[in-house]
C-alpha cells in the first residue's frame, strides 16, 4: 500500500524532498489562503501535498508523470475532495488554471517548464499565475535572482526578472533529500508582473540579448558594433542610460529595456 517498494528514478530526476523545515518555508512562501486554487507540479511521495492539504485552500491540482506514485497519491489523499490528480507529463498535458503554482522541479527540464508556466518575453504564458514557489537547481535559482553586476548574472536574468519580481527563499542542501542530488538545490518565489512586453519590444530585446550574452566578456561597443553607425550606435546607447564600454551582466534589465526601446525597426 502507499509507496512501499517505489524507490526513485532517475529517468524521472526523482529526489524526495525530506527536509521539514524547507517544507515549511515553501509552504509559507506560497501564502496560502482561503480559497486559493494551487497546482503542483511532481508530487512525488507527497511530503509537501500533504503540508498543503493542511491549509486553507480551496483545490489543489497535482501532476504526477510517475504512474506508481499516482496509485499511492491516491490511496494517500484521494479522501480530500480538494485533491485532484492529473497523471502525465507537465510539459505536454493542458494545465488546470490556478491561482499559484509549487513545485520541485526535475533539473532536466527546469526550462521548458519554466517557460510553459510563465511564457516567454515574445509569448506570454495564456494563464497568468499570482505566484510560483520553486526548488530548482541552485545554479539556475542564481541564475535566475542574481542582480546586474554579479557573476551569475546572464540573459536568463534579464529575462526572469522582467516577466516577475524574482526572490531566493532558502538554499537546499543535498542531505535535505532522499536520494540526495549531487548538487545544491534552491527554492525561489516568482510573482509575474501584470503587464506583458508588446510582441516586437520583446522581439527586439531577445536579439539584443542572444547577441550580447553570446559574447559576454566583449564590451557592447564591439558586440553592437554594425546594428548602426558609429555617430547613431553612441547616440542610441546614450539615450538608453548606457555606455558601450560596459558588458552585458553590468546592465540591469530596465537598461536592456531601454536599449530594445530605442532600437530603430530594422529596414
């Protein structure tokens, strides 16, 4: 009965979170209240399922890829009428709306899900979530929350952080999960922004970024260098508060906006 005899797969990237203080600091993250409406995404053996269930929410919708941990889902929470459990891949089934999303995400498809659940600047996600409480791999978490000028600081960032205010909650460490992962691990909080990018801002930031990113150690002045003409690409880059002999991680992302803003439309 239940998960006797399931161990983890690592096809699935299957690490059971064990650790209750994290569990708890994920719950409280995701300020749960009456009438919330969750979706969370590998439930995996339901330590954090059940800390949910204690709350006062109103549904919660769980995906499990894993089809014997769905029978002991169900033989675990399947009395709850609030509990509803979808059985597939996350990446490819239709979603249920929801009001917030938690989820321990496999490290192997941390960015297709990302970008299922937020869209991306040139695409929006159809449903905008309120909050997203994630554990991800530390390195991404850094990636993602890191402010301009630091090391971890790249175009995931820029991104990130102009579809939502991005936080870092706590750091995971392997010993908190069962097998422990051979990395450090993080739980982060996403509150995506209400207003999206128009389609060609944002498709004209996404060049800028690919294109500068890719050479991250060059100054803008050579990495912009043949978008315009010498007088015109000092110009532009002055109006948009920057200066050409920065590099790309030294450029908060409101100044990358900027720079897309006062691009003139290619002829």
């Amino acid at each position: 009965m239940g998960f006797s005899g399931h161990t983890a797969r690592k096809r699935f990237g299957q690490h059971w979170l064990k650790d209750a203080s994290v569990l708890d600091r994920i719950a409280a993250a995701a300020e749960l209240e009456p009438g919330d409406t969750l979706l969370e995404i590998g439930p995996g053996r339901g330590a954090l399922t059940e800390r949910l269930l204690k709350s006062p929410i109103e549904q919660l919708h769980a995906v499990e890829l894993d089809r014997d941990l769905v029978q002991g889902l169900r033989q675990q929470f399947g009395h709850d009428q609030r509990f509803l459990l979808l059985e597939g891949d996350a990446l490819a089934i239709p979603l249920p709306p929801a009001r917030k999303v938690v989820a321990n995400i496999p490290y192997n498809i941390t960015g297709p899900l990302l970008e299922r659940l937020l869209g991306r600047l040139d695409r929006p996600s159809n449903h905008r979530y309120e909050r997203l409480v994630l554990l991800l791999q530390k390195e991404v978490a850094d990636r993602i929350t890191a402010p301009a000028g630091h090391s971890s600081f790249s175009g995931l960032s820029v991104r990130l952080q102009l579809q939502a205010e991005c936080e870092s909650i706590c750091s995971v460490p392997p010993r908190c999960f069962q097998p422990p992962p051979k990395v450090m691990s993080e739980v982060i909080c996403l509150r995506p922004r209400a207003e999206s990018l128009e389609p060609e801002l944002a498709k004209k930031l996404e060049s800028l970024l690919k294109r500068c990113f890719g050479a991250r150690r060059k100054m803008l002045r050579n990495t912009l260098a043949g978008l315009l003409a010498p007088e015109a690409l000092e110009a532009w880059a002055s109006g948009a508060g920057v200066r050409l002999e920065q590099r790309p991680q030294e450029l908060a992302p409101e100044r990358w906006l900027a720079l897309a803003a006062g691009l003139p439309p290619s002829p």
